[in-house]
C-alpha cells in the first residue's frame, strides 16, 4: 500500500510535556473522533491505528487478523524483527504452527510453576537490595535499572532458559539494540546475527550436553522427537530472551518512579502489603510499556467500528490507549491501586498470542515492587524528573537509566 497525496501522520509516540507517564494525547481525541485512523509507516506504506478498548479486543481476539509478518501488507516495524521467514519466533507466526510451538513451552509459564518459584525470585531480589545497601547511594545516586530493575529479570529469564547470566552484557547490548526504535537498518540486522549467532552456539553446546532448564528439554523432548529443528530452537531461545527481560525490566523502573512520586500509594501498599498483587495490574494498565504495536493483517474483508479493513491492510493497535480508554476505565488517567477491574487491562495482548510469560512477570513485579517499598521506605528520585531519560526512542518504553537516593 503506498501512500495518498494526503499522507497520514505516523503513530503518535511522544508523552505530553511534563507527564512522562502518559500515553501521547492525540489518542483521546482519536478514541472518540476516529477510532479507525491511518498512519504513516517508515517505509512509506500505511497502516490502520486502532484506539478503541473494545477495537483492540475485537481485533487481536479475531485470527482472520494475521501475525505472520511473511503476509504481503504486514505493517513491518524493525522491532518486529523483519519478515525473516526462518528465524522468527511464534509471536510472529499463526495457527497451526503457532499453536503446535506455543503448545511445547507453556507449561513452563504456567501460574503453578511460576508460583513455585517465587522463593528464588524472592532470594535474587534480596540480593541484589543487600549489594546496593552495602554500595550505598552515595553523591551521584545508584541507577535503579541497572542495580535491579534489568538484573532480577535478566537473571530469572537466563536461569530458566540456562543461559550463562555472566553473558548477560553481550544478550542485553543485542537485544536493545533489536528493540530501538532510532537504530538504523543495516545495524539492527547486524546485531540480529550476533544474538543469532550467540543463541546458535549456546543451542549446540546444549545437544552436546544437555542440563536442566528450557532449551536442554526442548532439546531431548522435541528436537530428539523430530518435532523440533536446531534452529526452532535457536527461535525459541531468541524470543523468550527479548521478550522476558527487557519487559519486565521497564515495568519494574516506571513503577519504582511513579511510587516514588505518590507516597501516599507508597505508604498505604507498606501498610497493607496484600494490595500489591492489585497495584501491580493497575501499574501494568497505567504504564502500558508496549508502544508499538500489536500488529496484525486482515487475511480478509474484517469490520471493525464501521470500517471495514479490506484483506491485506495492515493494523497496529495502541495497547495505551485502550489501557486509558474512560468507557471501561473511569478517571483512566488516575492511578488507582483499588481499582476494581485493573485486571481487565490489554498491557499483555488478547487472543491466542497473550503474553506467555505473564504469570512471570507479576510474580517479579510483585516481589521487585514488595520489597523495595519495605527495604528502602525512604527511596526518591537522585535527580528531577526532567533529567531522567525516558525511552521514547524503543518500542518498549520505560527509563534509560534511572538514579535514586535513600
Ligand atoms: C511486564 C512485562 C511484559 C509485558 C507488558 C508483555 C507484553 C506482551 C504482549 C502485549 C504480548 C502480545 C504480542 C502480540 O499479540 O503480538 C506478549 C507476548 C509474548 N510475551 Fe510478553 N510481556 C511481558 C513479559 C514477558 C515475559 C517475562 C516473558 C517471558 C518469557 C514474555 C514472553 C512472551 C512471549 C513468548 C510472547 C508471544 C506469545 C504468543 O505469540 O503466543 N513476556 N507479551
């Protein structure tokens, strides 16, 4: 699809000045003036905008709406890894494969198992606090993201799949220069090889000597079965690592900072540590950290809001959007840690691609968010809000960096 003289505007992505927490603000309006908008997308195609909650469900719940970014009209973002056929992994696939791929790992997402391991989450976490408790903040302050906020997922993730954490600084260095949304072309294919490469190795050493975690039982459940191929793996190992830690990661930053800057709420979750597992769906709505996409394409004529999006029309849905649309989520703008349906909110998708990793990132963010507000009551921002680097430049938004003091 190539653009009318009347181009349309590309997504919105800037936060309205002064309130870095806040979706872009052309979404109000576009939620009650056209909930079915056109955008522009960096190769010159366009794409529909979806705004609408109940757009939003409609379209990610339908499967004539395709994740397959191989599909002519796929709306292509660099971070969706490109429409490489081989190498991507199922987020980007649909059923039956999607469903056959999914199937081989979510029992190792389940809420029982996660749940098992929240004492060692709980311990990784308690480490990392003593280490900045003995460093101290100091003059400067200590960058939360850095000393917690990307080890504890970081390390979590790594030890569920066995890769060696001490890699940690080559996957982490790939993986944002993958989900940037400023890196040029050429670049981000290069650091696609490189994890590729990496994740190629690991996958090899691990059918020489399998251990136990993920990867070595897909190895010697379905690679030996036939069912899977090395680089199926490879894919596998690639997704679960982008998609599990730098996630996370933000989530863990933008809630320390809005905590920080509301103790009454900060005050009030110490009191009453039971509220945590609500304040985390209400952060998860409030933040909504997925600011590109989902994306799909119409495998057929679909209407939507009156609309009808002809097959192989490409659709990006605002996930913010409908995370602050005020027809399901009165006074949206406002965290509300008592809201009655924060759980209802779309920040893990909908349909058959929902978050996987979903019970895993509660359970970190309920024990990150837990006892940073026990352990350090008098945590605060090292410097004013408007020296901290917000990621408006990635497609996962969050802090760069994030330096505090107690
Ligand atoms: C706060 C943290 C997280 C957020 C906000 C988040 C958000 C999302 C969203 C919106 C999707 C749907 C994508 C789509 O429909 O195309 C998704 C899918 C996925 N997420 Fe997460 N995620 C988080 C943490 C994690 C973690 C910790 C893992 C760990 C493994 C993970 C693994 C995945 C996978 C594998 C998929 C693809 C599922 C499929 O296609 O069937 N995510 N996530």
């Amino acid at each position: 699809m190539t653009l009318s003289p009347a181009a349309p505007a590309p997504l919105p992505v800037e936060p309205p000045s002064g309130c870095p927490f806040d979706p872009p603000a052309e979404f109000g309006r576009l939620r009650i003036e056209e909930p079915l908008t056109k955008i522009s997308l960096p190769d010159g195609s366009w794409a529909w905008l979806a705004t609408r909650y109940a757009d939003i469900r409609a379209i990610l719940g339908d499967t004539r709406f395709s994740s397959d970014t191989t599909r002519p009209g796929y709306p292509l973002s660099g971070m969706t890894g490109g429409a490489n056929t081989e190498n991507r992994g199922f987020i980007r696939m649909d059923p039956p494969e999607h469903t056959r791929l999914r199937r081989m790992v979510t029992r190792e997402f389940m809420v029982k198992r996660v749940e098992a391991m929240r004492p060692e989450i709980q311990r990784i976490t308690d480490e990392l606090c003593d280490a900045m408790e003995r460093a101290g903040s100091g003059e400067q302050g200590v960058d939360l993201v850095e000393a917690l906020a990307l080890p504890v997922p970081s390390l979590v993730i790594s030890l569920l799949l066995g890769v060696p954490y001490d890699d940690h600084a080559v996957f982490q260095d790939l993986t944002g220069k993958l989900l940037s949304r400023t890196i040029d072309e050429a670049d981000r294919d290069v650091a696609r090889r490189e994890l590729w490469s990496y994740l190629d190795r690991l996958v090899s050493a691990k059918e020489a000597a399998p251990g136990d975690d993920i990867l070595s039982r897909l190895i010697t459940e379905q690679q030996a079965a036939g069912e899977l191929t090395h680089n199926e793996v490879v894919a596998f190992c690639a997704l679960l690592l982008v998609a599990g830690h730098e996630t996370t990661a933000n989530m863990i930053g933008l809630s320390a900072l809005t905590l920080m800057g509301d103790q009454e709420t900060a005050d009030r979750l110490r009191a009453e540590p039971a509220l945590i597992r609500g304040a985390v769906e209400e952060l998860l709505r409030f933040h909504s950290i997925i600011r590109n996409g989902p994306r799909r394409v119409a495998t057929e004529d679909i209407e939507i809001a009156g609309q009808v999006i002809r097959a192989g029309e490409g659709v990006v849905v605002a996930v913010p959007s409908a995370n602050r649309d005020e027809t399901v989520f009165p006074d949206a703008d406002r965290l509300d840690v008592c809201r009655p349906n924060a759980q209802h909110h779309v920040a893990f998708g909908y349909g058959i691609h929902q978050c996987l990793g979903q019970a895993l990132a509660r359970v970190e963010l309920q024990v990150v968010i837990g006892t940073l507000l026990r352990r350090f009551p008098t945590l605060r921002p090292a410097v004013p809000l408007a020296e901290i680097p917000f990621r408006t430049d990635m497609a996962i938004y969050g802090c760069h960096a994030l330096p505090v003091t107690w």
